[in-house]
C-alpha cells in the first residue's frame, strides 16, 4: 500500500478531472440540480448517493452528455464539457438496466466501442479479450446476452463500458438488480478493477451500504442540493445533519435544549423526568438553542446491571429484539416512551443472554459518543 | 384429452377451411371443360374408382398455362408489382411505426386507434373513394389544377400508379403494426449505449433500432406481399385494363371464360408461388418467439 493516503481533495493544488459549476438543471418547472457545485478529482471511486428522485441520476446523464445543464458549466480535464455530445466525450456509462445488444454476442458488444473507434483489427481483438480476461468471461464470448445470468451480463455491461479506456466511468445503479450476496462479491470486484485500471469512477446508488464499501468519498444529495460530500467514514461518523445521519445507517436522534457546561461540553435537557444528558461538540451552540444528538446504535451500551460510570445512563424496558445472527439491535422504550436502539456483538450463545423481552435494563454511552447536530 | 382437444380444433379448422377447398380445387384443376352445369367433367368420381383416376390422369390444363404467355407474365407482373408495393410500404411505414413508438406515452393509444380506423369501413367503399379521388375529374386533379402545378388533369386511375396506392394504402396497417410493436418493446437505453460507445444518431439507427426491428420488419413484409400477390379488387378496379395481375386473370377466367379448370390450375399455381413465403414467414415467426424468451 502507499504510505501517503489517497486524498486528492485535501490537496489545494490539485486540479479536479470533473468541475460541476453552479449547475442548474430544470425540468420544465421542477427544479431537478439546485445551483450545485463540486469537484471530483482523478483516480476517484465518486458515490452520488440519494433517495430516488435526488437528482443524482440527472447529474450522472449530464456528465453523459445525455441531459444538457439548464445553467452553470461542467468540466472534464479543464474543458467545458457541455457542449460536446455523447458520442464524442471521453466517458463511458454503464446502464441500470445494462443496455447490452441483445442482437449481438457477448465479444461483438464488447468490441462495438472500438469497432466505432475504427481500431484496427488486431489491437482490437487484443483489447476485447483483455477486457474478457478482466471480467472472467472468456468461456462466455460466443454467447448472446439472453444465454448468460444476470451476474454474466452485469459484467458484460462492465467490460463494454471499460473497453475504450475512458477518462470517466459512470455506473448508474450498477448492481442494482444482483441478489444480496452476488452484490457483496461484486462490490470488491468492482473496487478492484477500478484499482488495476486506474480509472475514475463515478457510482450513482440509492443503497447507503454500497455506496460506503466501495467509494473514496460519498456526495449525499437531496432534492437536488448536495447536503455532505465527504469521506464514508465521515459521513458516518460526523453528519452534518440530521437527514445525512439518518440516511446513512441506523441511528438514534434525540431533540433538546443544550446549556454550555465547559468548552465544548454541554448539556442537553431533553425530557421532562430524565436526567439531561451530555455531549461534546467542537460547534458552538447557543444557550437554549434546539440540537439533535445523533448517536449510532452501536455506540449504546446496554447492560441488565446499572453501569457503574458513564456520561449518560438511561433505565428502560426492552421492546423489540432485531437478531441478526452476528449482532442483536435491542429497541429500548424509556419511560417517556422514547425508543433508543442499542446493537451489540452477540459474543455468547443465544441461551446465555441476561434480559429479553420486557426486562428492564440500563443503557448508557459516553458524551463524545453522539453528535450534536442543529438541523 | 384436454391436449387433444386443443390441438384438433386449429388442425379442424384447416381441413375445412383450407385443406379439403384446396383439394376440390385441385381435383377441378385436373378435369376438362364442358358445357355443363358445372362446366367441367369430374375427372374424378368415386364410381369409376382411384384406377380410373389415375389411368386418364393428365396435366393439360397446366401445360396451358405454359403454352399462353399471359399466364406467366401475369405471374410475373403480380410477383413485381406485390414485391415493389411491399418495398413502398415499407419505406412509408417504418417512419410511422418509429414515430408513433417514440410519441408520449398518452399519444400512442390515440396514434393506434388511427391506424386501425379505416378497417370500420367497408374495405371496397375505401377502394371506390380512392377511384373518386384519383380520376380525370377527382379530387386530386381538381386540387393540382387549382393550385396551378398542373394545366392538364393528370392520367392516375387505370395505372399501375393507382394500383400501387391502392395496396400500399390498403396495407399499411399490417406494417405499422408489427414494426411498431417491435420498436416499442425496444429498450430506449440500447440508443443511449450505443451513442455512449461512440456511435452518432444515424449509426445507432442503423446499428441499433434496425436490427431489433428487424422481426418486425420481416412480419411486415409478409403480411403485405402475400395478400397483395394475389390481390383482385384493387386492381380491377383501380388499375384498368393495362395493369395485368394474376388474381384479375384469375377471375376473368373464372367467370367470364366460365373456364373452371384453368381457373382452377391458375390457383393452384398461385397457391404453390404463395407456400415459399409463408414457410418463410413462419420461420421468422417462430424464430421470434425463441428470441423473445
């Protein structure tokens, strides 16, 4: 591995491969891409991610080349990009529903990039079965697309989009229609192809878990607006509000009033008849000001005993139990009625666990454990 | 049980309506003539038995066609004439079928129901309106002179241009609709992967939307050539005596030259012309279905 970690954006003198700038794309009169701006730099795994209806399909079709921006200006490599068709642009997309040449066998789709290239013959043969090779499809060449499975034809619509070596790969919902476990395996298959080729990515996903396994850095979008672009441990770990914490993940939002107790400590009255909690928080936040504390699930301890010292310790009664095999997420419903889920690694056998339903148990996490957010 | 059930009543079906027709046919096709009501002599009879059938078995009737040579230019003429219709149809229908695949969805239902309109009429009253629109005098005539393209009235009906309208008129539909229903099950992202490979409008056409059509142009082409080869009214009425088509000889035959035999023999003829393209035409069918799966 490289000693310095990959992080172009960090880097102030770094020129970005893809420049959206105050981008605006209107459909009629609904309003599709706000006024966004946002880099993406080369060698890049982009992950545009939102619920269906964000925009990040429309962000995907401009750089395309298949919508044209209503206002603003894209560049690629420092040229604007949008006049030119898609055709003539250095990007490659491969389709939701794979777009693969029924008529045409699993080679000749590969090959009908660099046929319209007008490649010559050998490098082009060259080319496709290197592409095959990549792919492990080689035994699957003479085959139409209706003869191979979907995982098959998955990675036929890869190897086509890949064959001409474009400056930007764009994969719109691209294991959208694999099973679960067929998904995970081509998660790290895709993470490595993009590695051995040295390619930019850019992914569009709806599936939060997708987009934080394979993407260098994540843009959550709503309604057309982009909300955090950052790293996925990031966005994880510090949202930047409320929708991004919730979008991603399981979590626990609690609202209150905060109190400054010391520099960057506070305290959160929240509901009547329990204690206030604590938080820390490197954002000021004013007296009386409204905040949410977004704590992770697994970030609760949960325990039949009453814990000897924690920044926060809540009494409640157990709700639901979610068993994941690996991991148990307990719904807690405190007095008040609140519900504050709690996960935890099940270490012992099933059989051996202190409380289950109904039993009254305590839950507590420290105070740099949530995150305060304002929105 | 059940499956022999299903599968007798289309078999049923063709033996009464095609099989046991074709056969009376060819039996006539094989008697001679008389002045007789009918006027031919059975060449078979169920009296005189199968010996006697085959011992005063003879071909005559075909060898005449060969010996007339209006038989076979009729034949000819049919087969062109059929084949260039076809071609015409083809290059009017396909922009059609492409334009009402592409039109917003709440157009296409609407664009259908005008295709399929004309059929509510009668299909010779359709012919006769074409005769009042095409003559010396008609409508079309009456337009070009009055906008000053033409000072003489233009010679349309009794032509074979008349006849060629006529079909390609008559048999649009049975084009549009099976290359339509082609490019509408076309997955409009191919067009949009195809340009993405760097194909322009035009090659990704080609490239594209034309081979995925292409079993619906096939039906197409079928489905016109076939009925207008042996087409009869359209050229009786519309094309004169100078457009010569084997359903007209046919015809005249029949029931001018109370010739039942030739008559019979013609069709015959037709009928073997007319077995290549629908084996074919079945072929593409089935070989549709298998792609469809």
């Amino acid at each position: 591995m490289n000693s310095t970690v990959f992080a172009p954006w960090e880097d102030p003198e770094k020129k970005p491969l893809i420049r959206f700038q105050n981008v605006t794309k209107k459909f009629g009169t609904f309003t599709a891409i706000d006024n966004l701006s946002l880099d993406i730099y080369e060698r890049e795994f982009f992950a545009l991610l939102g619920p269906s209806g964000c925009g990040k399909t429309t962000m995907m079709r401009m750089l395309a080349g298949f919508e044209t921006p209503t206002s603003g200006r894209i560049e690629l490599a420092g040229k604007n990009i949008i006049p030119v068709p898609p055709n003539k642009r250095a990007t490659n997309m491969m389709f939701q529903s794979y777009a693969l040449f029924p008529h045409l066998t699993v080679w000749d789709n590969i090959a009908f990039g660099l046929r319209r290239e007008g490649m010559e013959k050998d490098k082009m043969n060259a080319r496709v079965e290197e592409m095959l090779r990549l792919t492990r499809l080689e035994r699957f060449a003479k085959r139409k697309p209706h003869q191979i499975s979907g995982g098959q034809r998955q990675r036929v619509a890869l190897a086509r989009s890949l064959a001409k070596a474009p400056t930007l790969l764009l994969l719109d919902e691209p294991l959208g229609a694999l099973d679960a476990k067929l998904r995970q395996d081509t998660q790290f298959e895709l993470m490595d192809i993009q590695e051995k080729t040295g390619t930019t990515f850019v992914i569009v996903t709806h599936d939060q878990e997708e987009a934080m396994t394979v993407a260098s850095r994540i843009a959550v979008m709503d309604e057309g607006q982009l909300i955090q672009v950052a790293t996925p441990d990031r966005i994880y770990e510090t949202p930047v509000s409320v929708y991004v914490a919730d979008f991603i993940g399981d979590v626990n939002i609690i609202e209150g009033k905060t109190t400054l107790i010391e520099d960057g400590q506070y305290q959160i009255d929240w509901a009547e008849g329990q204690m206030p909690l604590h938080a820390a928080s490197s954002q000021p936040f004013d007296k009386g000001q409204t905040c949410f504390v977004a704590i992770r699930p697994e970030k609760v301890a949960i325990s039949a005993e009453k814990p000897q010292a924690a920044d926060n310790i809540v009494q409640g009664k157990v709700l639901d139990i979610a068993y994941l095999g690996n991991l148990s997420t307990y719904h807690v419903e405190l007095a008040d009625g609140t519900i504050i889920k709690s996960q935890t690694a099940n270490t012992r056998r099933i059989a051996r666990r202190s409380f289950t339903w109904g039993d009254t148990v305590w839950l507590s996490w420290t105070a740099t454990a949530g995150v305060m957010l304002a929105r | 049980m059940r499956k022999f059930f299903l599968i007798a009543v289309p078999y049923a079906w063709l033996l009464a309506l095609f099989l046991i027709p074709f056969f009376i046919v060819l039996k006539i096709s094989l008697s001679d003539v008389a002045l007789a009501r009918p006027p031919y002599v059975p060449q078979f009879s169920w009296d005189d038995g199968i010996m006697a059938f085959l011992r005063d078995l003879d071909f005559e009737n075909f060898v005449f066609l060969t010996e007339d040579s209006l038989y076979w230019k009729a034949y000819l003429s049919s087969v062109s004439i059929a084949g260039l219709s076809t071609i015409l149809t083809l290059t009017i229908g396909y922009p059609l079928a492409y334009g009402m695949a592409r039109a917003p969805e709440e157009w296409r239902a609407t664009l259908m129901m005008l295709i399929i309109l004309p059929f509510w009429t009668s299909f010779l009253i359709r012919v006769y309106a074409w005769m009042g629109i095409l003559s010396q005098e008609g409508l079309l005539n009456q337009f070009l002179m009055w906008t000053g393209l033409i000072s003489e009235p233009l010679m349309i009906l009794n032509t074979p241009t008349a006849v060629y309208i006529g079909i390609v008129y008559t048999y649009l539909p049975f084009m549009v609709l099976p290359i339509y229903s082609a490019l509408d099950r076309m997955d409009g992202s191919l067009i949009e992967a195809a340009e993405d490979l760097g194909c322009s409008r035009l090659s990704a056409f080609w490239l594209v939307t034309v081979p995925l059509s292409r079993n619906g142009i096939i039906a197409g082409c079928f489905l016109v050539f076939i009925p207008a080869l042996g087409e009869f009214v359209i050229p009786s009425l519309l094309g004169g005596s100078g457009t010569l088509m084997i359903g007209k000889v046919l015809w005249e035959e029949f029931f001018s030259n109370r010739d039942w035999p030739v008559a019979s023999a013609v069709a015959v003829i037709l009928l073997l012309i007319l077995v290549i393209p629908i084996v074919l035409f079945q072929r593409n069918q089935q070989d549709a279905e298998e792609a469809a799966k």
